[in-house]
C-alpha cells in the first residue's frame, strides 16, 4: 500500500482504447506538433505560463490550454 505524504499530485495518467475518437485526437495533436517547430515553442510558452497561473488547479490548467489544442487540431 503506498501512502501519500502530500495531497500534492505527481503524475497524471490518461487511459483511453486505441481507436476512440479521443485516442486519434491525442495522436493527430502530437503528429501535428512532430512536423511544426513554431508550434512547438507555443505550445511549450502556453503550458509554462498556465502551469504557473494555475499552480494548484490542475482542470484549470487543463481548460486553459484547450483553446491552443483546438486551434492546432482544426486549424
């Protein structure tokens, strides 16, 4: 049994089937981001300027950087 000494979270882990449309997304965003070094360095700005904004609220960070993921994938 594993005890926390903190209520801090240090991984966060996506499960998801091959095949569902949530799996391609995540497959076609990180192919995009593979051939495109600009967006690259956005993406990379974005998460270290919103991982400081939302320092204990991990959905909020999450919804934050949804717009960026959006405008990668159907743009």
């Amino acid at each position: 049994m594993l005890k926390l000494r903190t209520i801090k979270r240090v991984a966060h882990l996506h499960l998801m089937q091959e095949g569902e449309e949530r799996w391609e997304k995540q497959l076609k965003f990180r192919n995009i981001l593979r051939t495109n070094a600009h967006l690259v360095k956005e993406y990379v700005t974005i998460k270290r300027q919103l991982a400081q904004e939302f320092n204990n609220d991990r959905e909020g960070y999450t919804e934050a950087k949804t717009e960026f993921i959006n405008k990668v994938l159907f743009n």
